[in-house]
C-alpha cells in the first residue's frame, strides 16, 4: 500500500472518534461530518512526514476547523423559527441518528456548551473530554498554555453550574417564574428581561431534536408553546428551579433551565420517556 492509501486507510480508522470530537465542540451532527471532511482535504494535502502521533495531530486538524466553524458562526448568529419545541416534522436517518448521539452526549451538556464561548468550548471540549493537554490546546487557540487552563476552568465552572446557594435558588426561581408568567401572557418584552441575547434552546419533543438559537427565536418559540404553558407549573429539576407540564397529573414535559446571573442561557425540553425517568423532581 503506497503512502497516500495507507494515510486515508489511517484517517477513515480515525474518522468516527474525529466525528465524535467535532459533534462535542458542535453541536450538530452535518456540521461535524463537514468539519472531519475538511479536515482530511487538509490531511490529504499536508507533508506529515514530522509527524509522530497522528491520532493526536488529526484531533488538533479537526479542532482548528471547528473553532473557525464556531467563530463564524458567533459573527452571523441568525434566529431560526424553522421549528418550535412543541411541534416539528418527520426526521429522517440523519436527524434520528442526530438524536442518538445527543442523548449520548447528554443535551443538557449541549446546551451548556452552546453558550460558551468558541474559545472556552475548545479549551473545555479538548481537554476535559478527550485529555487533549494544555499545551497543544494552546497552539489551536495561539494562547499562552496559562490562558487556556482558565478557558478551560471557566467553562467547567459553567458545565457544572456553579454552587448555587439558597439565595441564588431563590434568584433562579423568580427568574423562571418571570419567564413562565412571560409565555403565559404572551409577554414579548418579560421574555426579552430574563433570557440572554445568546440563549440556547434544544429540544428533544417530536420525531427529531430541535435547537433554537438566540433571544428573539427562543422568544417567539415560547410565544408559540404559551397554550401548553398554561398547563405548565415551576419545580426543581435535578437540584435546580424548572419547569413541568403536566396535563391530567401526568408528566409530559420538563424544561431544565442553565442560568449566568439572572439571565437564562439554556434551555433543554425534554419528553422522552427514558430521560424523563431519570429526572429528579420536586414541586414547591
């Protein structure tokens, strides 16, 4: 086997663990499948006679074409009302496979990532979940080895959600309270006051996951499901103040909530019945 075949036989060994790397710093299922192609274009045309460890220098390829994906689309970030959590078409393979792996990732842990920063959710993606070391981290992102390590923190302070304590419980309540009292009343303005300009919503309702990005989108989502928030009520989720619609005293829904200050940052819908299980709630 030349040297050319043998180095695609070696990118296609490595290309589902790539495509698992790019779907964390992603987000999405075809994005990441874009970035793993652009990032063998790359491959395929680089002198890597230097190089030692290709597996690592493959994941440093796909991390470099992720981050740019991310800062672009951090400049031209566009709200999309193609759906709504309550209500969406048939998916297909993709999006069914899509939904698999979000579940395997865990979408409430997509839709903290989703509100980092390009540069915090490489340094957290590489590092806290693929033991990528801050020193090539650093290359990726041209920052000092130092810099990157607090990325890193940063971010994983966001991931876990910090130590809330009973005053800021109480301060999230009311900002969930505000938030559904907002789409009960089909308040516009109340909902722009509680969710940051960059919020994240992710949906795992209907046949395939929805995600909705920015303030105005999530908004008018949530104008859109202000029927079903009638039927919705506060509780806690796992800890932290939610939301649980549950018509006739059977649980349907449940709205978990990521929150920076009395802001609401992410959004997670979830109706499956397995994730549903899993959850811990408390009403109060």
């Amino acid at each position: 086997m030349d040297e050319k075949n043998l180095l695609a036989a070696q990118f296609e060994e490595q290309r589902p663990r790539l495509r698992g790397v790019a779907y964390r710093m992603l987000g999405s299922l075809a994005e990441a499948d874009d970035a793993v192609q652009e990032a063998w274009l790359r491959v395929d045309s680089a002198d890597i006679s230097e190089v030692r460890n290709l597996p690592a220098w493959l994941t440093t390829v796909v991390a470099r074409v992720c981050l740019n994906l991310l800062r672009t689309r951090e400049r031209r970030r566009e709200d999309s009302l193609d759906a709504f959590p309550f209500d969406r078409g048939d998916g297909g393979a993709d999006l069914a496979e899509e939904a698999q792996l979000a579940d395997s990732v865990g979408l409430a842990m997509l839709v903290v990532l989703d509100v980092l920063g390009p540069a915090e959710r490489i340094a957290f993606v590489l590092h806290d979940m693929f033991a990528v070391p801050f020193e090539d981290i650093a290359q990726i992102l041209d920052r000092g080895p130092a810099a990157v390590r607090q990325l890193a923190s940063r971010a994983r302070r966001r991931v876990r959600g910090g130590e809330a304590g009973p005053a800021d419980a109480s301060k999230r309540r009311g900002v969930v309270e505000a938030y559904l009292a907002a789409a009960r009343e089909g308040d516009f303005a109340g909902l722009l006051k509680v969710l940051d300009p960059d919020v994240v919503l992710h949906s795992d309702t209907g046949a395939a996951p929805v995600v909705l990005r920015g303030v105005r989108a999530v908004s008018k989502g949530a104008l859109l499901a202000s029927e079903a928030a009638r039927s919705t009520q506060v509780a806690v989720v796992d800890g932290v103040p939610g939301l649980v619609l549950a018509p006739r005293g059977r649980l349907a829904v449940v709205l978990k909530f990521a929150f920076d200050g009395d802001r609401i940052t992410g959004i997670d819908v979830i109706s499956a019945p397995e994730r549903l299980r899993g959850l811990e709630i408390a009403l109060g």
